[in-house]
C-alpha cells in the first residue's frame, strides 16, 4: 500500500485555508424586521375587512335611524367603538412597524352638562371620525398589499424586502396621519394631566415634610419643656434651687423651640419674600451659602405670589446643591425678566458633574417648574463649572395674593 504524498504547494494551500477562509454559515435572507413588515402586510387584509365591516354596518345603522329617537345614541356608541379600532391599529402598527403614536385623549363625559350635551361631545369626536376614515381607505389599501405581497413571495422575492419597506412606509404615513392625536389641544391635555401628578405629588411630599418636621422638632422640644416644667413645679418648694435650674433649662428649649418654628415657617414661605421681594429674600438665602454669592435681580415689578415663590424655592434648593456638593469658591444668582418669561440663572465653580438623575434634587426642580410651564436648563461639565438656567412664566401681581 503506497502512501500518497501531497506537494509542497498542495500543504500551503491548506496551510493558508483556515477556519476564517470557509464560507459563512447559511442564513435567512430576510432579517427580523423585514419578516415584521411582510407579515403587517398580509395582515392587512383580515384586520381591513373586519374594520370596513364595522363602519360600515355602524354608519348605515346610526345614520339610517336618525330619523328615530335612537339613532343618534347607536351613532355615537359606534364613534367609540371606532376609538377602540383606532386603539387596536396604533398598537399592530407599533409592535410590526415600530411606529410610536401617543394615544389620544379620553373624552370628558363626566361631570354636568346633561345627556345631550355628552352625546353632542361624542357625536363630534374627531378621534372616532378619523378612525372612520381610516378603516374606509383601508379596505382598498389591504387588498392591494395583500395581492402584491403574496404574488412577490413567489414571483419578485428577491426584491421583495424594498417592495416590502415602500408600502409599509405608506402604512406608517397613515397611522401617523389619521390615528395620532395631531390636534394640538389634545397635546396639550395630556401635559397638564401629567403635570397634575407632579403638583400633586409635590404637594403631598412638602406635608409630609412639614408634618415630619413639626413631629420630630418643635414638638419633641414642647413634649421636654412641659416635663421639666412639670419637675420644677414639684421641687419649687422642696428645692428652690434645683427649680429654678430647671425653669432656666425649660426657657432655653423654648427659645431653641421658637428658632426650629421660625425656620419651619420660613421653609414654608418666607415673611421676607413676601415683604420685600425677590432681593432682599435671594440676598437672605445667598447669605447662608458656603460659598461668596453674587445676586442680581432685575426686575421693574414683582410677579405673581406663586411665581416668586416657586423661583425663590428654585434658588434655595440650587445654593443648597452648591454648599453640599459642589466644593464652589464662587457662585453667583441672576434673575431678569424678557417678555412674558421670568429668568433665573445660579452659576457656580465648583467641581460639576451634577446630573438629573443623581439624587442632587435637580429632577424634583425639573419636575416643578415643568408642572407650571416652566423650563429646567442644566449644564454642568465634569470639573465646572456649573450653571443652572430656569425660566417660568410671567404673571402679573396685580389681582394675585398681595
């Protein structure tokens, strides 16, 4: 038996072909999200007939009895079916396509206005009537992509993927065009429900706060002064001395009662703000900062009660911020107004870094001035320095709280 003896240029050749030189390892054509569209695509035309049959079948009914005393409540019972259908579409678009639309706002049924007041709401409700529309072009729409989907599967896959993305992008200009809430007051429902539950929120933590504060401060301090006057009594005869010790004592945690109090209520809203103004109360507040602060207000008139609250509660917590954690040797507070805006702006040169959410109370800023229209800036490279930029809208003195 001879033994076959490959040549020298045989052993490099295989030498050279290594694991990185074999062919890639056989893999679908199609990636993930090409398979999603094709199967929106197909899906198109179930989900179309069904929806075309329901408006159809609820605007023939409603509108047929008008005439009757029913018609109009069959109506509007099918408008908030057709919300429901608009619901389905926007989550098939959002799971397949990947097209994120906000839902639209709830219709306000309840409260006063009486049975033909609500009905006349649902009657015109743009949502419902925009989902009509959209289940109406639809039918027409699935047939065709259903037809040129499943024909391309077989005939034209291997271009079918761009076939594929082109009308799924038509699929997407619709969504976005007649199932997104595109009414700019809707918009603006859904922001001042959630800046709701901000204010809500906020309100609900200061009461905490407070009620912690009294219950672990100033009543602690009134519980001792009521018990040493108590023993001060009971020895006032038995030992002069030793009593009037104790009502030395007892006065003293009154005075440190009456401090804790004062700076409670000055926590709450403070006597000089309301006094005096912005200035003297920044200039109050930057007297107490580890750090020298510049402040300069200008400001012709005083805004609204809450508006200069809400900025003067803004800075405390900022300098706040620049004493524990910033290490600054310099800060400084300015605050002007520009049209209907009220501006504030807290620079400091401390070591920056500070981030929204890191703990430093910047989101809870963020999150306040946001629940009144407001805007939060923050610009704080790692080594400083650090300048905070607030701005809140501009209201009047004039018929607000004095």
């Amino acid at each position: 038996m001879t033994e076959r003896i490959p040549s020298p240029g045989a052993s490099r050749a295989a030498t050279a072909a290594g694991p990185d030189d074999r062919p890639p390892p056989p893999r679908l054509a199609y990636d993930r999200r090409t398979w999603k569209e094709i199967t929106h695509l197909l899906a198109n035309l179930p989900v179309a007939l069904l929806g075309f049959t329901y408006v159809v079948t609820m605007l023939s009914i409603g509108l047929g009895l008008t005439v009757t005393v029913i018609g109009f409540p069959l109506l509007a019972v099918g408008l908030m079916g057709a919300r429901q259908l608009g619901r389905l579409e926007r989550a098939r678009a959002r799971a397949l396509l990947g097209v994120r639309v906000d839902e639209p706002s709830r219709l306000r049924l309840r409260g006063g206005g009486g049975f033909f007041q609500r009905l006349w709401m649902q009657l015109k409700d743009p949502v419902g009537w925009r989902t009509v529309l959209y289940e109406f072009i639809r039918l027409p729409w699935g047939v065709l992509t259903f037809s040129v989907t499943l024909a391309s599967l077989f005939v034209l896959w291997p271009v079918l993927p761009f076939i594929a993305r082109g009308l799924t992008n038509a699929d997407r200009a619709m969504v976005r065009g007649l199932l997104s809430p595109s009414d700019e007051l809707e918009r603006r429902i859904a922001e001042l429900e959630s800046d709701r539950g901000v204010v809500v929120d906020t309100a609900a933590a200061d009461l905490r706060r407070i009620e912690r504060d009294l219950h672990d401060g100033a009543q602690a301090r009134l519980v001792n002064l009521a018990m040493g006057l108590g023993l001060a009594k009971e020895k006032v005869l038995e030992d002069p001395d030793a009593a009037a010790e104790m009502v030395s004592e007892a006065h003293g945690e009154v005075k440190l009662a009456l401090q804790e109090l004062r700076d409670l209520a000055r926590g709450i809203h403070p006597a000089v703000l309301t006094d005096r103004g912005l200035d003297a109360a920044l200039s109050s507040i930057a007297s107490r900062c580890t750090a020298p602060v510049k402040v300069t207000v200008e400001l012709a008139d005083r805004p609204a009660a809450a508006i200069e609250g809400i900025a003067y509660f803004t800075v405390s917590e900022l300098l706040q911020n620049v004493s524990k954690h910033s290490g600054a040797k310099a800060a400084s507070v300015d605050v002007w107004r520009t049209d209907d805006r009220l501006l504030i702006q807290v620079w400091d040169d401390g070591r920056g870094g500070a981030r929204l959410d890191r703990g430093t109370g910047m989101k809870g800023l963020a999150d306040r001035l946001d629940a009144v229209d407001g805007l939060f800036v923050l610009d704080s490279p790692e080594g400083g320095p650090t300048t905070v930029t607030a701005e809140l809208p501009w209201r009047d003195r004039s018929g607000a709280t004095g």
